[in-house]
C-alpha cells in the first residue's frame, strides 16, 4: 500500500479495530477451545479463575468500540475530506441489510452445527443499529446527541420492566432489551444474544463523535477532546460502581482477595450492556484513540491492516477456527467430555497469538488487493 492510499484513511480509527479484532479472536478461540469451562454473564467471581475472568473481560471491549466506530465511520462518509456532502443513509440502509443477511446464514452456520440454534449476535445488533441509524440521521446532530445519551445513561432504569413468552410485546423487548429466545422448541430455535437499544445509543454516540475526525480538525484539540472523553468516563465508571449507585445490576463486593475484589469491581454486564460496561470499556477507547495518534511503526501498521478490513477477518478466522476445531477433534477425539479442548488458559492465548500471526498475510494481501480495484462488493468486507 502505498503512503497516499495509507493517508485517505483516518490509521488510528483502523488501528482502533485491529486491536479489538485480534482480543475478538482471543475470544473465539476460548469459545472454540474452552467451551468445556462455561463462563457466564456477569461472570461468577467465586468460581471463575482471573486468567479466564480478564481474558473474557477484555473481549467486552469488541461490541463497544466496533459499534461506536461504526456511527463515527457513518459520519465521516456523510463528510468525506472533499468537503461535499452527502447523505450515508442509503450507505447504512445497504450494509445494515447485508450484516443481518450474513449473521443469519454465514455467520449462524459456524456455530448451529454445535447447537441447533441460531444466535443473533454482534453483527446481527450492528446491521440494526444501521438502520436504526440511517432512520434517525437526519434529525439535527444536537438532537442525537440528546437521544443517544439518553439511551446510554438511561436504559438501566427499564431494567425492572420484563415480559414472559406469552405476553404480548415479548419479543419486541426482548430484541430491544431483554436477552432471550423468540422461538423455541421447533426445528430450529432463535435467540436474541444483543438485545440492541443500548447499541442504538452508542451507535448515535458514534455519530455525533465523528466531527473530531473532520479534516478541518486541528490534531492537538482532537488529542484534548479524547483525553477529555476518556478521563469523564473513567471518572464517572470510578464514582457509580464505586459507590453502587447507578448503572450496573450487579453491585460488587468485598472479597477475601484483592484480586478477586477486583474481578467483583469490574463484573459489568453485557447484554445488555450496563452504564458502567459502556463507561469503562469506552473510556478507554478515547484514551487508545488518543494513543494511536503517532507515525505509524511495525506494530501498529500491522493492526492497521487487520482494522482496515474487519469483515473480512471477521468471516475467514471463523472458519479457521472451525476447521482447526475439526482437526483437533479428529486427531484427538472428545478430551473435555463431549468437547475437544485444552486444560489452561495460556493454551488459548497461545493458539490466538499463533493464529493472528499466521492470518495476517492473507488479510494484508486481501487488503491491499481491495484498495487496488475498484469492485463494490469489497467494500463490505
């Protein structure tokens, strides 16, 4: 890729989704190769170890920034460094449409031969926070700035309103707020795993953030502003959960360690995700934002390249996954009751550094091959 095609893209913004990528494939291979040790949400302190506790912790941050980055990307769409407008509905209306598409067919085949269930999962809560975008884009940005805080610092006070399978209005709720399944007992069941309202909230956020990306934007008031961002957040995490005020339904508590203690602090909930999940796991974002914002090196070129075509990734380590699960099972059959998999966690980390390594050079050359012809289909990849 050459320095011109380089400086058309914002680095840090795909610096931003390489990081979270590769904890995502973190992840995915716990779900793969230590499925056997079944980790909840919230995660259960007393019987969680802190390997396996921080290591799902850190995936907590994918859905966040991915969204976040999501409704900011919208915006620099709508504001392309041309400086002519246009509108990105059309642009959110198509990708939302295609990310529903591929959760349900692609995306579910992955994971269905396990169980026969179809999760509707982060991709599938991206696609409608698209559209739910593309619904509201053109109200005036104050006014979505408003609504996506109030859906943000609001939505844990809806946390007592619940419905049961046959009230009416359940699976309208469930989608929105309520994890759950919406079918159940056929052929083949559905679960909402991301109900999306706060998901429409960040995506919002998202948007509204993207004029610190302008062109016209001077760097050092940028810096200021996510330095700024982050310390609020941070702050704000610090003073709810510390106190147990607002914003998360699973207080924390004083344990006999301080490590565990700590793991009780940070126990946020994820579906859907609390005021301090958001908090903690955006804060940080502004302040790796502001991080990113350096000449690119080695290092974090190549998480440049691995953010610069996420669905990409995203589809081609799933199957890599999947075949290398299949190779594992065959080769040394069911160790961990009806699952393969390995004893300890580092055995995760390891396959995962492994596996980043070998999949970077097919996701450089497929990046580099996207940005040298000009085929619309590769762009939602």
């Amino acid at each position: 890729m050459t320095s011109e095609q380089i400086k058309t893209r914002i680095h840090s913004i795909d610096i931003m989704r390489g990081v979270v990528i590769l904890l995502m494939l973190l992840d995915h291979v716990r779900e793969r190769f230590f499925l056997h040790v079944q980790v909840s949400d919230p995660m259960d302190v007393d019987v969680t170890s802190p390997g396996l506790f921080w290591s799902r912790f850190a995936a907590h941050f994918c859905a966040p920034i991915f969204i976040f980055l999501t409704g900011l990307s919208a915006w620099l769409y709508s504001h392309p460094s041309s400086g002519k407008a246009r509108s990105a509905r059309h642009f959110l209306v198509k990708r939302g449409l295609f990310l529903i598409a591929l959760e349900v067919t692609i995306i579910c085949f992955l994971w269905i031969w396990l169980i026969p269930t179809i999760f509707l999962q982060v991709i599938w809560a991206i696609g409608l926070c698209m559209l739910a975008l593309a619904l509201l884009i053109n109200l005036p940005q104050r006014l979505l700035l408003a609504l996506g805080l109030l859906i943000v610092f609001g939505h844990n006070l809806l946390t007592p309103i619940s419905f049961t399978p046959d009230d009416w209005g359940y699976t309208l709720w469930t989608i929105l707020h309520d994890r759950g399944f919406i079918s159940e007992g056929g052929f083949v069941n559905v679960k909402i795993s991301y109900p999306v309202l706060p998901w429409i909230g960040v995506i919002l956020l998202g948007y509204c953030a993207g004029p610190l990306y302008a062109a016209t934007r001077d760097s050092d008031d940028r810096k200021h502003w996510l330095i700024g961002l982050g310390l609020a957040c941070i702050a704000l995490f610090a003073i709810l959960r510390g106190l147990n005020i607002y914003g998360e339904t699973l207080p924390w508590q004083q344990f006999a360690t301080t490590a565990q203690t700590a793991m009780s602090v940070f126990n946020v909930t994820k579906y859907p995700p609390s005021l301090s999940f958001l908090l903690i796991t955006l804060g940080i974002m502004f302040f790796a934002l502001w991080l990113f914002e350096r000449p690119l090196n080695r290092f974090t070129n190549a998480l440049r390249v691995y953010g610069s075509v996420p669905m990409f990734f995203y589809i081609f380590h799933l199957y890599a996954l999947l075949a290398l699960y299949q190779i594992g099972f065959a080769a040394f059959g069911a160790n961990q009751g009806q699952y393969f998999g390995v004893n300890d966690i580092a055995w995760v980390w390891l396959i995962a550094g492994i596996m980043a390594v070998v999949l970077y050079w097919p996701t450089n050359r497929f990046s580099n091959y996207k940005r040298s012809v000009n085929k619309v289909w590769l762009k939602y990849l």
